[in-house]
C-alpha cells in the first residue's frame, strides 16, 4: 500500500509540474466567468416586450446550464483520456518502467498508483468546477439543478470511466494511440446513445438496441443521461418521457441502482484487464 502511495504523490507532482493543474484553474475561472456573463443576462432577456416571468427564466436558466455542463463532460472526458493515455505507455517508452520495475515495486501497486493518482485530482475538480458552476447560476438566475450532488457524481463518473479505460489501453498501445481510441470510442458512445433514443420515438427495436449496447459496452453516454436527469427541472423529465426522451439534452429518468452497480463493475473489470495486461508485458 506504502508503494501504491508513493505512485500515486508522483503523479501528483507530475501533474503539478507540467502546470497542468494551472492551466486547468485558469481556464476554468474563465470559462465560469464568460459563462456567467451569460448567465447574469437572462433576467433582462424580453419576449415581444414583455420581461420574461420567473418561470421562463428558470427554464432558460436550466437549457443554459445542461448546454454548458455537456461541454465541461466533453472538455473532462477529453482531459481524463489524454491524461491517462501517457501514464503506463509513458513509462514504457521513457524507460521509467525499467528503473521503476527494478525495485520492490509490484505492477498492479503500479497501475493502482497510477489510476489513484489521476482519479482523485480529476474527482476533486470536478466537483469545484461543477460547484462554482451551479453558484453562478444561482447567483444570476435563481436556478438550482433538482439533485445537484447527483449531477456532480454522476459527471465525475463518466470522467473516471473514460479515464480506466484509456489507462487500461496503455498497458498496451503507444501513448497517442490509446488517447485516440479512447476519445474516438467516448464520441462513438454519444452518438449510439442519441441513436438508441431516436429508435425509441419510432418504436426501431434494432436502432433501440444500439442505445442499450453503448450504455453496456462504454457507460459514458449512460453517465451523461445520469447528469442530465440530475440537473434538469421535472417538467423536463416529463417533456422527455413523452417522447422517449431523444436528445443529448433531456432525460426520463435517472439511472437504475442496477445500472450503477454495473457501471461499478464495468471499471473493476477493465482495471483487472489491465491488471493482467500490465503483468504479461516486458519493461
């Protein structure tokens, strides 16, 4: 475990020298300031004269939000996979591992440290983002998502999903290469997810099918809808369930415990893939 802790404040100090933490925070305070901006005039917006009443503003207000939290999953999915990407493949091609191989250093401490060491930095800034987010909203609109804390977890989950698998590709694959199929996998699972949706407006139980095998074989999209349900009013969810729910940006309903605990397996099982990949391979 000592070891595994070792990895894992070494990533951290990677992370902290390569300034991309910093560029992380900068960019994010910039992002929430113009997105505030936004924001902060939707109580002066009119229709045909008439100053918007609370009820429009709210549900602009949540439009607003859900479009602005998509794009932060697409940024984090993106930043987790090219984060992952260079952690084990990395090692191997700047002959880290040998040096670090050759000391009472098991693989799997290895992989654990890694995959620890870029989890939690990723959790934690995903729930000061999201956090500032939704004070930002509130601040200029009045809006609070119906389960916030829901939302933070569930976007955080779809980060660390994207994150095991590319790390689980680099116990194999060159650094780039992995980052490729990982984002290139991540986009592939959005669109099968709006897909499946559509298939079930025009009741296409084989395009419907596409759908459910996105959300089981990268659950991603699946943690996005997860978000989405979290942070939209009901009288979204209701709008969504009448007609099946297609979009991106709308969802009937949330996820079930069953899904979750699947979601939760579904990351234990590639770990051990990688796990197994990791010990077979030569430093």
């Amino acid at each position: 475990m000592s070891a595994t802790w070792t990895i894992t404040r070494l990533t951290w100090h990677e992370l902290v020298r390569r300034r991309l933490v910093l560029a992380l925070l900068i960019c994010t305070v910039g992002v929430i300031g113009l997105t505030g901006w936004g924001f902060a005039k939707v109580p002066g917006l009119h229709d045909h004269g008439q100053r918007l009443t609370p009820g429009e503003i709210r549900v602009i207000a949540a439009q607003l939000l859900i479009l602005v939290m998509f794009m932060f999953s697409f940024v984090l999915a993106l930043t987790c996979a090219f984060l992952a990407a260079p952690a084990i493949a990395g090692d191997w091609e700047s002959g880290v591992a040998l040096a670090l191989l050759a000391r009472p250093l098991r693989r799997g401490e290895l992989l654990c440290g890694r995959w620890l060491g870029l989890a939690l930095p990723a959790v934690a800034y995903t729930a000061l983002a999201v956090a500032l987010e939704f004070g930002v909203a509130r601040w200029t609109t009045g809006y609070v998502p119906r389960q916030p804390v829901v939302a933070v977890a569930a976007l955080a989950a779809e980060g660390l999903v994207l994150l095991t698998l590319t790390l689980a590709l680099s116990t194999r694959l060159a650094t780039v290469t992995a980052a490729v199929i990982a984002v290139v996998g991540f986009g592939a699972m959005w669109m099968g997810g709006i897909a499946g949706a559509f298939g079930q407006v025009f009741h296409n139980g084989a395009i419907s099918t596409v759908g459910t095998v996105t959300h089981l074989l990268l659950p991603t999209d699946g943690m996005w809808r997860a978000a989405t349900f979290a942070l939209e009013p009901r009288l979204f969810a209701a709008q969504a369930a009448a007609h099946a729910g297609a979009g991106a940006f709308e969802a009937a309903s949330g996820p079930t415990p069953a899904y979750l605990a699947f979601v939760g397996a579904w990351a234990l099982g590639v770990l051990g893939l990688a796990w197994v990949s990791l010990r077979g391979r030569e430093p």
